[in-house]
C-alpha cells in the first residue's frame, strides 16, 4: 500500500526547481488522469515492434528504475510499472531491464537504466533539503571513508547522504543514522529503500509501527547484492550515543558542537574521526571551539563553491546561475587519551 | 629490501609544500645520521614512565602508523619501526598501537594514528601529483560508486584516487587500474601497499619482475580486514579496454577522448559511469565532444573551487592563500544501445 | 514627447528580476490605471501634514531622483513628477529635493534620494544585459583610469559601462563611445542623460535626427555641476578608430581581436591601455593572441566571482543564489614602438 | 633630500612578492654597488645608437617613470634618473620620455612607460597592506564615485586607495584621508606624490614638520594636469568627523562600527553612501549592525573572489595559486531624516 504511494509517483527533482524555473516538467500523474487518451495510445502502441533484441541485466540492487528520455529529463519510477510515458509517447516495461533502449508509441525512444544515488537524491522524496553530492563527495573523502567502518550519522533527514555512507561501508560496515522526527525517519527509509540500504518495512527503532506485509523481491540476484547495513534511530543524538569503537561521525544538524563530548567517547582512538556540516559561519565557529575544547586534532573548515560549466558550439563559460553556498564542513580527528592505571 | 626503504622513510606532504612555504619540517632521516646523540637520547628516555596504562587495538588495516605530534605535524611509518623521534623528543614504539598516547623523553607526548587515505595522499611518494581529495570526493559522489561494483581507472599516477576507489568498492568490487609507465605503476604499488588496497609486492600485469621474499604479516586480525582489490596493469587504455560489464571508468590522463569510444564498449549498459579529468578547459571541450558523439548521456562539466576557513579568536575569514584550480571533471552515463536480431 | 515617455516610467531592475524570481515587485503603472482610487488617495493625503521641516538640497546633477520605501523598493522617477505612490500610498513631490523623508497619506515614509550609477543601472531601460558594476569595477582598477583621460567605448549597449566612465575621467576628460545599431544609441542617450554624462537629446555623430526641443533645466546649479564629456558615435570600430592619443580603449563586443590593431595606432604610446570583456573563455584566447601579435605588454586575463553575504539576526553565510559567471576582462598596455628616422 | 631617497630606489611588488615566491627579482640597487662594472657598461653603452626617432610625450602627471623589461619586469624609478639598468644591459634616459623603446648597452630593450595607479600600488613604498585594485574598483562601482564629490577616508594606511580616489572625484572633487599615525602618513604621501595627488611635501594637518625645499617641476605642462586634490589629516576618526555635506565615506580600519554615528552626521542627506572593508567576517556583522541601528539604507555586504586566468599554447585554466581572501566590503546610503521644526 505504502509501496505503492510511491512506485505510481515521479518525484520532480527539487534541487533543479530551486534553481531552475520555467522547466517545463512533464508529470506522469498528469498522463494517469487522462484514462480516456492512455486506452487510445495503448492501441497505437501495439503497432510499435522492435527491430532490435533487449539487453539482458539482472543486477539491479534498487527497488525503483530510472526512466530517461531523448531532452534528458529523468523519471524514477517503480519496478513494478507495465508501462510509462510523458508526453514523448507510451512505452512498455514487461519484460525489459535496465540498459535498454525502450521505443514509445508515437515512435519516440526511452532509455532504462539503474539509477545511482546520484540520481536518487535529485528524484527522491523530501523531508528536509538533503545535503548536495558535492558536499557528501567532501565529507568521503576527507574523513576517508572505508569499506568496513561503522558510521553514525545525526540527523537523518531524507537520508541522502545516509545512502552514499551506506554504500561506502559496504556490506561489512555499518551506518547507525540518528533522526528525532519519526515522521521524517519514515521518508527517510522510502529513500533508503530504494537504495537497498535497508530492507523493505524494515523497523526503525524507536518508531512502533504495525507489521507491514512487505511487497515480494522480484529479483534474487539482485536481493543478494544488497547491502542493507543502515540502521535508523528515533533519537535526539545530544543526549548521547550509544555505540561504541564508532569510526566517524558525521553531524548535520543545528547545534553539532552538544554532540562533540559524547563523539569524544564514542569515537574509536586509533582512528575516530568527525564530520559537521552547518550553513551558518558562527555555527561552524562554535564546532570548531567545542572540538578543540575536546583536544580533536587536525581541525579543518572548508567550503566548497562548484561551478558548473557550459560547454556548447557557441563556447565555454561558467554557467549563469549557480548555488552560491550550501554550507561549510569541519573535519576533525578525535585525540588518543591516556587511560588512567587504575581502570584496569 | 624495498620494503625496507619505505619503512625507513618519512615523505613530507608534498601538497602542503607547493602551497604552503618557508615551514620547518622536521626529518627523520636527519635524527638517523646523528647516532651519536640518538643514544645519549636513548639513555635519558628509559626514565620516561608513563603513568597511564596503554590502549589495546588490533584493527589496523594498513601498514603504516601515523604520528601526530603537539604542534599538528604528521608522520607516517613503518610499522616495525622501534621508536620514533623529532625535535620534541624520542618516543618508544614498542608494545602500543594505534590510538595511543606517547611520551616523548624531553616529556612531550606524540600520538600515534591509523592513517586515513586522505592522510596516506599528502604524505605518500609521489611520481606525479596527484588527484586532491575534493576531487576524488566529487568523482565518488557524481558517479555514486557502489559497493561491489567494477572500476576501471587510467592511469594510476601515484594511486591516491586508486586508494579511495579500493575502498568505496570494497571487498565484493575491483578496481583494475592501466598505467604506461612500470616505474610509476611501482610507486603506486607502494602506496596502494600502505593502504591494503594490494598484498605486498603483488604482481602488476604487463611487469616481469624477479620474486620478492614480502615481510611476514604483523597483525593476523588487520590482515582479514584488508580490502586487495586493485589489480595494476601496465597498458595503454587509449588502445582499448580488455574489461567488460564495467560500472565505471574514471579517466586522469591527457588525452580522455581517445578512450571514449573503448569506454563506451566496456561500460555496462544499465549502469556505466565515465568520470574525465583535465586540467585545461579545452580538454574538456573535447572530451565533451567525443562523449556527445559516442551518444553518452547526462554530461555535465563541474569545477570545485575549495575554501578553506580560518577559525581563530581573532575572527573568521577564508584563508589567504588557497589554490585556485585543478582540474575540471566531466561525468557521463553510457547510453543504452539496440542489439542487432541477428547477433542472437 | 521623448522625454516625457521616460519620466512617467518606472523601470525594474532587469538585473534582480533575471536572479530572483517570485518577487513582488510594485508597478507604478499599475497606480496610474486606478485614477478613481488615486483621487480618493488625493484626498486622504491632504490630512497628512508633516510635523518637520524639509531639507534643502540643490546639488542634483541627474535628471531623476530615486525613491526608496520603507521594505528597500527603488524607483527612478522623474524630476517633474509632482507625487509618486505605490500601495504604502501616495507622497507629495512639490517643493521637495533628494535627501527628504516623504510621507504617505497612508502614514507611511519614502525617502528621496539622488540615484548614483549604481542605481541607474539596476533601473534603467536597456537595449541588452550591460555590464555589472564588479567588472567596471575592475575596469576602471585595472586600467587605472584617470581625471582627464580620453576612453574610447565599444559598444555601447545601454551605456551602463559609459556613465561610470564619463565620471572616471571628470570634465576635462572624454568618452567616445562606438555603437554599430542607431536604435541601441537612442536608448542609451536616455541613460546617458539621466546621468549627465550628454546634454538632453545632444546629437549622436551618425545618426540624423531632427533637432528636439529639450525641456528647460530645473536647476542652474546642478547644471553646472554635469560633466557632459560623452560623445556618441554611430560606427563600426573594427572598420577603424579615428581618435589618436586615446588613453584607454574598453571592448564589450564579440569580436574584441578585430579591434587590436587598430587600438595599437590609436593608443597613446606613454601610457595607452586597453580592457576587454568577453563571455566566453574563447574569446578572451583570441584577444590574448591578438594581444601577443600586436605587441602588447602586461596581458593578464581574470574573472571576478561576486559573493554576497546574508548577514542577519540567524547568523551569517554567503547568499544561496549567486551569479556564477558574467564574463573575462583581459587588460593590457600598448607597447611604445620605434618611429623610423624617415618619418620626420 | 627626501625625494633623492625614493628616486634611487626601485620598490618590489609586495603584492607579488607574497604570493609568488621564487621569483628571480633583479635588483637596482645590486648594479648600483657595482661600479667599476658599470662604468665598463657606460663605455659599451656608448656604442650603441638607435636607429630610430624618439617619440615625444609631454603629458606625465606622474613624478616617477616605469620601465618594463622585455620579460616584464618593471621598475619605478625617478624622473631624474639619467641612466637605468639590470641584468639586461643599461639604458641612457637622457633625453627621452614615457612612450620610448630604449636600447641597452647589451642590444636589449626597455620600455619607458608613465605608470598608472596600479602600477603605482604594486611598486610603491608601504608602511601597511594596501587594498588591493579589486576591492578598489568595487568601491569605486558600488558607491559610484563621482567626479567633483567629497569622499573621506580612513585610514590613509599607505595610500593605494586615496590614489584611485584622488582621481575618481578628479580636480572638483576632494579626497580627505585620516590617519591616525604620523610615520605612516608620510610614507602615504610619498606615495601620492607620485601619484600626483598631493603637492611635493605637502603638509600633513596634525604634523608638525620643517619646511622642507621641493624640487623644481620637471614639466610645466604635466604640472597644470595633476590633481592636487587629497588633504592627509592626523587624527582618529572614531572621535569624530569634523567635515560636513560629504559624499562618500571609506573606512578601512580595525572598528569601523565605531565611525558609523559620526557618519550619518557627516554625509550628505541627499546622496551620503558608506562603504567598510573589514578582513574578518565579524567585523562585517558588527558594521552591518551599526549601519541597521543608524537607519542606512541599501545595506549590501560582498565579497570578490579574483581569479586571474592562464592562457598559453598549451591552453587555458585559472592560475593555480590565488588570492584565497582580502576583506569584505559592504555598502549603505544614509537614510534621509526629518529636520525639527524647532531647529530653524
């Protein structure tokens, strides 16, 4: 049921409206409500025969598929789906997989492809504005994250970036993701579900929730290759945490510098790092004193301007318009500390 | 022997110095001459006796340590080596690890770190510069490399980017990694050796070399964390790509054009990435082109202008200096293609 | 006739509109529709009697006066106007200058004010984009253009760049301005004119137009205050410059290297500069070799990214929108060049 | 006396300086202690006679002259001086003025040029850094400087921005400069005798000085071009301003917040602006405030990050060294306000 709020929804991508106006964003609800037309170009349809053989994929790790078509415009849509359109035509979705090219009704061509969470987080459902992949880009490479680590992260908001932590950690790693509004945890695990981050209904503790009957795996293989290492939280993170031995933290809430005592305890010695991102200055200027209060070594503030660039027969030039600032990132590691003798 | 000459060695963060003049680093290789004072230096350091008890940790995925001293400077070494010691005294690196607290015989303390890849990258041995990490973070985001998947890079440079991909694919993925010149691919096999992206002295494809006896593994419980995932090839990619069904390739090189057509062969068609980075404007336009041309989608051409932010009780204000460009990086998703009737 | 089109104008700002979208920008025109409800105002407004004096202000050189409300709206009205409304209400213009606090029969405030460049550009009417004040900013830096200096233009455009350059270089100084499309001049001499730079309808050298009647000056003492030193031209500079010891050449044109030559003859050799602003990164290459085959001395090429800072009662950071790219400016210095024995 | 001091010196770019280091500057004053060589070098030189006219240039308004090598090193040197030289060979400048090619003694060449402001600013004697041309030009198009306004400034530092304004307003307009250090006013007025901004030892209100003998005017002609049109004050400004009706007030100081009452009181209702350039984003807030608690108008706060471009054979990308930071700057109109009516 819930499943299928969202496999009949083509989220537009937010990140673009913000910036972009005057897009003019075909909805496919809005070709759902024309039945009447749908049944005509249904008939056409069948007249449409590929000349070409389909291209066999079964690696698929998400629950949705992406949709693009000639004009570059992206479509997630659910698995599910016997068919999907826009305005360029109808095209059928039995028995295809992702990486073929899919002809539409009125002639027009689709490509199916898997999507990357690249791709997600610019589709997907929001709670909160997500964080950018430029700054999620940052926050990997300069904690260095590993295949095998254990993350925390706070909030969890619509879980972006918990999506990148969890393919980062792999199979072997672990991400525990801490959200203090249940109803944003439960967008949040839509997202992460399409991502395999985490099963289908899977529990979010804190959140008592009656069983869900969760919708079969259509692929085995696939299912295989999930990585289902997240683990969500109902929580409020500056009050503690929990886990111990943690690897890295990553902070992007309002206040980061109330957690930075309990990241003290709960960051491993040998190679506990943190991670906050704030939009503020002062509110970075705060982190940094509380980090430093804490002897974090190796404390660092960066921000990142990307500029995007147009390249066309006309020539090359920074884009017009671009995002002048998301936030700013500090970057710390937590200190060795000598453990008194009689602890033993 | 080679093994030898790494340990013994303490590379200076080559990035810092280009930027970054007139700092007084202190060499290690310089303590080593003076064996003379090193001993008086011995003697007195035997009264040094903590009255902490040392941190247990048996994690270490690399084989090298870092030292972080009080004033922020880093050092990373072998981990055979029995003291460590620079202008603030000598510290016994006998029976502690990673995570721990040090003291030094002037009465100084050192803190001794697992290093991170973004640690590794600034003071590895270099054969050319290489990818700074808000570069690889937007490769890893832009493209969303996954656990598990299959990345192709070219060329390896000195393996900095070869280190991240290791990990962001871990265990269950691969990263095949084609470079021209052996005795670049060997310095990069150091590097990747540090992290335990290979197993010491691995062969490199397309290299004959004679045996090497590798040093016993210190630490079993480290070893069966260890990701060796990178396989090294001595190649010319422009001459085509042996791979097939990979999720990405990712190009640092002069001329990314030439391997577009290759790319656009060995991608996967439900998922291939390519990843382009150039350092001059008009590289990009060609390798936009050559992209266009081989019917890729979703191109776009990005540039992260990186700032960073002094913190002081002073106040806040970016940093003077800051380095004003890199490279541009161009992302693509391969397109999908029709297949022929008759190739059944 | 002309000038009363002007007057009765309020003109947005084409530069904020093209950024911010979605913003509720009043139009004057609007009020004028609803006569009705505007006498009804006229009558409230009589009740409104200020309870303080006004300033008195004589020092105008500009041929419109700038109204700010109380929310920061701007509108370029003209001197003749005897009120201006928008929906905080109607003020009285009668026997008021710039620098007074005008009230509204709705108890609400205007100040009135004497427009700068600055503002003119956001205001006035324009043929196509001008250049923004960041890069005359740098221009006038950069060339470091001085008191009775004499700049040639090319092109016009709106002449935003011309109004600056009029002040730069003072009475004793001039600027020629070249603008290949007579219907793009007219426009400009209108903003020229708000500014003071050109006399009301002063002849523009090309175009032949019947003399206008002007409207008598308002005020003798900021008459001769103007600085009147703008000449317009009719023509196409690539054909050739037909001023000699010109001090500073500034190009805002697509095709800048065609003019390099002829720049060469005309540029003082003591001390002849030239600026060139161009889009696309293309261009500037071109002009930068052009630049080089002509001799020119220290050609530098640079970009100005413009941040804005949200500084508010939440806390501080650069403002989410921004203008990402506006153009490149290459400036360089003739070289002096030998002249041969024979000439004298 | 004093001005023998600044002619027999050729200043090095500080600005450069910092930020390009290994340069191989050649300095004058090295051939200077060399004179046994160079009286071999006069005799040589003296073979070498131009086979060409010189150009004739009486304009210099300056009171030293620039001379630019073939590789683009420049000099400020005296009008005075009778000969020049460098590693390039040594010129005669007997004879010949700004706009010359000179022939060395080594069959080089040199430029002769007349330097602008900012050649002046990366040359000149400095007791402080200057603004650098960026921040200048930005408050020179925000605040649209005027020819014939009244700008005041604080403080004076070395000079660099009192030398653009001193042209900006031009012979009509004045620049009043406060300093709160005498050493550093009379280095600043050095500089602006260069500049021709000041009379040669032009008193300093607030010091007490000897008279001190100027040296003849080298040209009449130049001499009735120059602008004359800075008063250099001793005082802090801070305790008040004793000017009124001004134009434009600049303050480049530790506490600008502390100016912004005495501002409103100072500037001219009708068309008073303000601008503040602070390093520290803190300060910016604080002056932001000050302006919002004195009624301005029009607050903006910006900052420009210049990107200077390399452009070669090899192709074009952003220099990889830049200028990370300088200041913000931020800008506001006076507020008009309403006269008692008891005051009159």
């Amino acid at each position: 049921m819930t499943n299928e709020e969202l496999t009949n929804k083509t989220e537009e991508t937010q990140e673009t409206q913000d910036i972009k106006t005057n897009e003019n964003t075909e909805s496919v609800e809005k070709k759902e409500e024309n039945n009447v037309e749908m049944e005509e170009k249904k008939k056409e349809k069948k007249e449409v025969k590929p000349t070409w053989k389909y291209y066999t994929y079964d690696g698929s790790t998400k629950t949705k598929k992406l949709v693009i078509d000639k004009r570059g415009k992206k479509y997630l849509i659910a698995k599910e789906n016997k068919e999907f359109g826009n305005d360029l035509g109808v095209a059928n979705l039995t028995d295809v997989s992702e990486g073929n090219v899919l002809p539409t009704h009125k002639g027009d061509e689709f490509y199916l492809v898997e999507p990357t969470a690249f791709d997600i987080i610019k589709k997907m459902k929001r709670s909160v504005t997500t964080l950018l992949p430029k700054d999620i880009g940052l926050i990997i490479a300069y904690c260095g994250i590993e295949n095998g680590e254990t993350v925390i992260e706070a909030g969890t908001g619509s879980a972006g970036l918990t999506m990148y932590l969890s393919q980062a950690v792999g199979k072997e790693g672990k991400v525990v993701t801490y959200e203090k509004r249940p109803e944003f945890a439960k967008i949040a695990r839509k997202n992460l579900e399409i991502m395999g981050s985490v099963k289908l209904n899977q529990p979010i503790i804190g959140v008592d929730e009656e069983p869900v009957e969760t919708e079969p795996i259509l692929n085995e293989v696939a299912e295989s290759k999930k990585v289902y290492n997240v683990i969500q939280k109902i929580g409020d993170i500056t009050e503690g945490i929990e886990e111990q031995d943690v690897d890295v933290i990553v902070l992007d809430m309002p206040d980061p510098w109330n957690v930075v005592p309990h990241a003290k305890q709960a960051l491993n010695k040998a190679k506990g790092r943190i991670a906050v991102y704030v939009p503020y200055i002062e509110q970075s200027k705060k982190a940094v004193e509380a980090l430093k209060e804490n002897n974090f070594l190796d404390i660092i503030t960066i921000e990142c301007i990307l500029r995007e660039m147009d390249i066309s027969e006309k020539g090359v030039r920074p884009s017009t318009r671009m995002i002048g600032h998301t936030g700013y990132l500090t970057f710390a590691r937590v200190c060795p500390e000598k453990l008194p003798l009689n602890e033993e």
